[in-house]
C-alpha cells in the first residue's frame, strides 16, 4: 500500500518542473510514511510513498525497475496471486519478496494482458522506455485512486488529487458538470472530478499513453455476466466456499490485521473469518462508540467481539471527535465527500493505526447481495403505482404530515423518500433514492449529466440498481470515503467482499436469491448460518452514520451559517438554500443530507476550489 505519482514528457523532451516531484512526495506522505524513493531520468519521474504490509524491508520500496533498468513499475494496492505469479518465473532476479513486484516478469511476458491476471487491488503505473509507452490501471472494483491530467506535452499522475494540483500549469477550472453530479448524488461519478482538468482512471480499465495517442482498454466489465440459474442450496455451498477463500487471501499481512465492526451481518462474518484464518489472538476489532443511541451499535460490537474473543477497542465518537475528524478530512482530503460516514471511518481508522497497518472493511456487501432497503423500494413501487390517483394522494398527504425526525433511518424518513420518487422511472427514482435530496434548481449555470445507463438490466429494475450502485455509489462513494479516511492515517483497507471471484459469482445471482422476498440479502445470510448466531444475521440493518440533522442545528451551527451566508454560495441559489436551512431548524423537515452535501461543498471549495 502506498502513495504512487509520476510525470511523464510525451516527446522525450526534459521535464519542466522536475523539482515538483518532492513536493508531489509530500502530498502523499500520508499514505505512506515508511519509505519514499524515485526513479528519475530527464523526460520521466515516477515516485512512490510506501506504507510497508509485505516485506518490511527497504529492498521492497517502489518503484521497481526490470532487468536493464528499460521497464519501471510501481503499485498502490495489494497482488493477492503474487505467489502464484512469482512460482511461474524461478529465473527471473527478483530483489525482494514484494507483492508488487511479482507484476514485473508477468508484464515482460504478456505486456498489457497482465493487468486482467492481477487479483488484488491496485492503481499502478509502468513505464516502458523501450516503446516510450505509459500505462496507468486501476483495479475491478476500483478500490484504489488514480488521477492523471496534461500540463502541455507532459502526463502526470498521482494517487491523490491534491498531489497533482502541486505543478504550477495546472488549471483548477471547474467542471459544470461534476458539480451537478456532485449536488445531485453527493459525488462524482467517474471519470470526472471536480476539475476540468483533471479526470480518474476508470475502475476495470487501464490508459495506454503512447506516441500513437491515448487508449483507454476496459479488461473487466461487471455488467458481463449471464445471469445462472443455481438452485439455492448450491448457491449457498458455492458462496461460502468462495467468501472463506477471499478472506484467507486478504487477511495475509506481515503486519497486524484488524476489522470494523458494529455487531451486524457484514463485518461479523469478516471478524469471524479472519480470526479463523489466522487466529483470533491476532485480529483487533474496532467500534463506533456514539452517544445518539439510535446512532450507536457499540454494544451490539462489544458483545460480538467477546464472542469472538478478539482484542475490541471501542472508539468515542462525538460532537468534538467528530468536529476533530472535520478538519482533518476537509485540510487532507481535495474532493468533496458528501458521505458524513466519512468522519467516523477516519476516528476508527486513527485509533486503529496504533494497533494494526491493515484494517478489513464490509464494502461492496450490500451492492453485490442487495442490502439496501431501496431494493424493496423497487419490489413495492408497481403496487403502488398501479393504484388509483385518488389513492396515491392520499397516501402523500398522510405521509408528508407525518413528524419529522432526527433519528437514524426512521420509517418516517422512508415513507417520504419512498412517495416522493416511487411514481419515476426506475433509474431516477432510484437516484433519487440514494440521492442528496437537493431540489433540480439548487444551483445556476450547470450542465445536467444525463441518466446512467442500466447495462442490460434496462426493465429489470431489482438487478438494474444493484449494477448501477456496484459501478457508482460504491464505486464513487463508498470505496473514496474508505481509502481517503483510511488513508489519512496511513491504514490500509481492504474489501474482501469485492474479491473479483465473489464479485463475478455474485454477478450471475438472480434477483430471487440475492432479495428473496422482503428478505434482503438472502443467500448471504443464508451462508453466514455456518458460522454466526442467527441473532446477529438477521439483525436489523443500520449502517455507520453521524447525527447530521441534530449537529447542524446545535454543535456546529455556527460553522454552518458561516459557510452558507448568501455571499458564499457563489455556485448555489441561495434564497433555496436559506429555506432548505430554515425549515430544517425549525423542525418543518428533515433536510440533514441536503445539507450536508452543501455544507462539505462549501468546505471543498473554501480549501480547494
């Protein structure tokens, strides 16, 4: 794991700012404190900033450089098959036992058709000085960053953003279109940022920079799977073969290991699993401790881990760790993430720090097995649509008099969201759903992106949203807030649920067995009866959050009607936003979410825009 950045002059021409490199390096020094080294030459600089996980030694720092020093790779991420790939090349003159560089032989074999055999996580640069070509290439899922942007003739690169906004040429112009995106889903759906000038490698894809131009080549498309029919008790054998596989695969480490967990389905059977992997004497296990008891799983965690009989840390989660926590991700963190889970994910991560290097996280559980509650919003919405207008009417009216409240996913905050966007079309109404809750005219002079194309599941609207959120809402949500918040404390995270077999399994599932019934996650907690209790599989779902709603109007209120007085919403339409604000105090309406996304934008833009 680590920080990796380059530039590169596409006509062999020298750099202009190679003195830029040191500062790209310390951009990046949070991600990786334990090492930094470069390969430079007068047209190419590639840099990385190590956080040691497999093999602590010095020799194991990137980058590495192939037999006549032609060939130059670095990684951030982790090769899961690095020891298979290393059995296939006895000859070649390895310097160190490093995942990363098992990468190098299997390129000078296959060129480009490595990528498709790493199973890891990564983004990862080579470049080839034979051919003057440079790939950049980011993993299946998209787990890990990479940026990349043209300053004239020159291509630079950077694990973080911030990273590249360090060279003098480039333009901090904004992207209409991303801030719309941004204002509507609370992120920025790739390959935008919120920079015109600065794009991210697609998840699954990987950038060919050569003399005969730029290439982008998908090797992974997860809406390529044929849907097979499996009966459920073969469905349930095969996953639980697969899961145990990828958590033995993920939990290796020549570090300490541990897992968030809040005593639900996701992260116990990652704790669970691991501990059997590698014992349970070397597994910590970490905890949000909130004090908004609809907010606090804590005990539910603690309770967990004695069971387990992991090393438990519960981690204080309040108004002033969490204003800590603000500060931290809004200075260290050049992208607006609207997502408050953010805040907590770095106290865990921070705390966890001074036990472990290497932390497991539930990612991707709840878009592969449907989780989500809007899954069920889509089973009901063609009951509801298909009663009399009369009717429908009625039920808006009923619940929008329904009080408004402050607590985590009540069913009133449900019921609104539901009836607010049940009668759209599947793919809007579910953007909706998961959406910031800003009203289409929250600002002025944007560029409104169109909708997101459903892959093959354009009337099958069950499958349609688990794709659209595997390759969007995780993606561009979820995974972001993970590695930034990780990151900032120098933690690597690691997501055992997107294995890319699993994921690939997963993939080809039915709807029935994923969301049998109103049972979400069906075969997965189906499997998980093998190892955990039934109390704790079938426990209701609540999800790492933050008391948004009450924050705004008490413990940060001042920070709040400082960024968004009238003359700073210079993107917004502020009289919208003042009533958004006013309604929400007084208690009319619950509009926490909105908010905050306004809020973190204004954050963004006072530090980076």
């Amino acid at each position: 794991m680590c920080g990796i950045y380059g530039m590169i002059s596409e006509g062999g021409t020298a750099l202009r700012y190679p003195d830029i490199a040191m500062e790209m390096s310390e951009a990046l020094a949070h991600r990786g404190p334990d090492g930094h080294a470069k390969f430079t030459n007068p047209h190419a600089i590639i840099g990385t900033a190590r956080l040691r996980i497999i093999d602590l030694h010095e020799r194991a720092d990137q980058p590495f450089a192939a037999p006549g020093s032609q060939v130059w790779l670095e990684c951030n991420g982790e090769i899961y098959n690095a020891p298979s790939i290393r059995a296939k090349y006895p000859d070649y003159p390895f310097r160190s036992n490093s995942d990363v560089e098992a990468i190098l032989p299997l390129y000078l074999e296959h060129g480009t058709g490595a990528i498709a055999q790493l199973d890891g996580m990564f983004g990862l640069c080579i470049w080839d000085n034979r051919t003057r070509t440079l790939i950049l290439a980011r993993d299946r899922a998209g787990e890990k960053p990479l940026f990349y942007t043209r300053a004239g003739r020159e291509i630079l690169f950077a694990s973080e953003l911030q990273c590249i906004l360090r060279h003098p040429e480039i333009s901090k112009e904004l992207d209409p279109i991303a801030i719309s995106e941004y204002l509507r889903l609370g992120y920025v759906p790739e390959p935008r940022t919120m920079f015109k000038s600065i794009r991210r490698v697609e998840a699954g894809t990987f950038i060919r920079f050569s003399e005969g131009g730029q290439q982008v080549v998908r090797y992974w498309d997860p809406a390529s799977f044929a849907i097979a029919d499996r009966s459920p008790s073969d469905a349930v054998a095969e996953l639980q073969r697969l899961f145990e596989n990828a958590v033995t695969k993920q939990v290796m480490s020549d570090v300490p290991v541990g897992v968030f967990i809040s005593g639900g389905l996701d992260s116990s059977l990652l704790a669970t699993l691991a501990s059997r992997a590698i014992g349970v004497d070397k597994v910590h296990t970490f905890s949000a401790q909130f004090a908004e008891a609809s907010y606090d799983e804590s005990q539910e965690a603690a309770v967990l881990a004695a069971w387990m009989r992991t090393k438990h840390i519960p981690v204080r989660t309040d108004e002033e760790t969490l204003l800590d926590a603000l500060q931290h991700v809004t200075s260290g963190v050049a992208e607006p993430i609207a997502d408050p889970a953010v805040l907590p994910t770095f106290l865990l991560a921070r705390e966890a720090r001074k036990h472990v290097k290497v932390i497991l996280s539930g990612e991707g559980a709840d878009e592969l097995f449907g989780g989500y509650p809007t899954y069920l919003g889509h089973k009901v919405a063609p009951v509801y649509d298909a009663l009399p207008s009369f009717l429908r009417s009625a039920i808006r009216s009923g619940v929008a008099k329904l009080p408004s409240s402050g607590k985590k996913v009540t069913l009133e905050f449900l019921l609104k969201r539901f009836v607010s966007d049940a009668e759209k079309p599947w793919v809007e109404r579910h953007l909706s759903w998961f959406g910031t809750g800003l009203p289409a005219d929250i600002a002025a002079n944007t560029e409104m992106p169109e909708l997101p194309d459903a892959g093959p599941y354009r009337n099958e609207p069950l499958l349609g949203a688990m794709l659209l959120d595997y390759r969007s809402y995780l993606r561009d949500n979820l995974l972001v807030k993970v590695d930034r918040a990780t990151m900032l404390s120098s933690v690597e995270a690691r997501a055992p649920y997107l294995d890319h077999y699993l994921t690939s399994f997963a993939m080809s599932l039915p709807a029935k067995l994923r969301v049998r019934g109103f049972e979400t996650k069906w075969v997965l907690k189906k499997a998980a009866e093998k190892w955990l209790p039934k109390e704790v599989i079938y426990r209701r779902k609540r999800g790492l959050s933050v008391p948004i709603a009450s924050w705004i109007n008490h413990g940060l209120r001042g920070e709040v009607d400082r960024l968004l007085a009238p003359e700073r919403l210079s993107l917004l339409n502020a009289q919208r936003v003042r009533t958004l604000l006013d309604e929400h105090r007084s208690g009319k309406a619950n509009h926490a979410k909105a908010l905050w996304a306004v809020v973190m934008l204004q954050y963004w833009l006072e530090k980076w825009g």
